[in-house]
C-alpha cells in the first residue's frame, strides 16, 4: 500500500503538507485552515481501513482530501469506496480538485454538505473516520455505532488533543458494551471503536 503509491497522490499530499505547514506557522485561523492529520495518522487509518470488513467506508470531515487520500489507498486495495463529507464550499473545492488531480474520483465520492444529515442513508458501515468539529463528535457516534456491521471500525481524531472538549463522548465510548475501544497516543490521539 505504502509502497507503490502513485507519483500524482505523493505529489499531491506533499503539497497538502506544505499548506497545512505554512497555516500553521503562518497562526493563521481562517476557516479554510485545513487542519489535516499528520502522514503518521494516514498511515495508521490506512492500515485499519484496510483491515475493516466489507461494507460503506465513511469520512466526516475531507477538508482539501488528505486524510481522504490515505484511506483511498486502502479502498483500492480491497476494491472498496470512500463517501466523505464536507460542510464547507472552498474546502469541497479544494477536495474535489485533490481527487481530479490524484484520479481517485472512481473511490472517492464527496458529498457536499452537513454529515449529520446523511449518516441514516448509511447502515452497513464498516470503516469511518470522524474528523470534523468537538461540537458534533457525541452526535456523530450515537448516530454511527448502531449502522455499523460488526468488526466495523470507528476512529475519531483529536482524543489527546482536545481531550476536555470531547471527554463525555470518549468516556461513553469507552464505557460502551456494544464496542471495544481504545485511544491510541498517535498523531492527535486516536479513538479506535472496533463494534462487537
Ligand atoms: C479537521 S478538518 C478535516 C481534516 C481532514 N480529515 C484531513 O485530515 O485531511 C475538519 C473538517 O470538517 C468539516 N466539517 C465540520 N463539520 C462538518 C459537518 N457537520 N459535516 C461535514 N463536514 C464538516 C470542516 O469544514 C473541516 O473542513
């Protein structure tokens, strides 16, 4: 997966890189900051998207595709698809610019728009990845882990990070009977949900 990636997605996330890096050095907080997961993490979702079961791949939160990319190289893999989601129009740009010039618009779909709205649609999830903002981790999670198959796979970002924000949905996570969870100190830190 690691080895063989192809010329246009490394050339495209170094360039993600390299924008993520200068808004924050810049300590810029324009919206349109991408705030994306570092290579690490993608290595990581990566590996777990590739392990998950059959069933829908989910992303909350694509911002300009990177993290999106990652778990791409795992859909290919295992001749899955990724439905990711993004709320903001220049990000969605930005995104759907990432997946022309990567040519993974035949594994990535993007959906313009909130996730909240859509995640119903969705009731064999096997893999998602919840990178949007603190404020609607708890409701994602309700509305997610009753849709997901078991041996599914939820990850949410910013568990170390933002700990204080979203301690009441991580410690009903941990205290869930209907998953085997864990946070895993990598990247922002890593909430794994495994559904029994
Ligand atoms: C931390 S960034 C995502 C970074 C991305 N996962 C990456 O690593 O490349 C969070 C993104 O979630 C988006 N977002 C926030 N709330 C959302 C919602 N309700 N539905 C869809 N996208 C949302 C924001 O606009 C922002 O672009």
């Amino acid at each position: 997966m690691f080895h063989d990636i192809e010329e246009s997605i490394k050339k495209r996330m170094q360039y993600l890189e390299n924008l993520d890096q200068k808004d924050r050095l810049d300590g810029t907080h324009r919206m349109e900051r991408l705030r994306q997961i570092p290579p690490d993490t993608g290595k990581f979702i990566s590996i777990l998207a590739a392990s998950a079961p059959d069933g829908e791949f989910l992303e909350i939160g694509t911002s300009g595709g990177y993290s999106a990319l990652w778990i791409a190289l795992a859909c290919r893999l295992q001749g899955r698809k990724l439905i990711t989601f993004e709320i903001l129009k220049d990000k969605a740009r930005l995104a759907r610019e990432t997946f022309e010039l990567t040519n993974t618009k035949d594994t990535i779909e993007l959906i313009e728009g909130n996730a909240l709205k859509y995640i119903h649609n969705y009731n064999n999830i096997s893999f998602c990845f919840l990178d949007a903002e603190k404020e609607i981790y708890s409701e994602c999670y309700d509305l997610l882990v009753p849709n997901m198959i078991k041996g599914g796979i939820l990850v949410a970002d910013n568990a170390i990070n933002h700990y204080e924000t979203l301690k009441p949905m991580l410690e009903k996570a941990l205290a869930d009977e209907r998953v085997d969870a864990l946070i895993i100190p990598i990247g922002k830190g890593e909430l794994v949900c495994r559904k029994i």
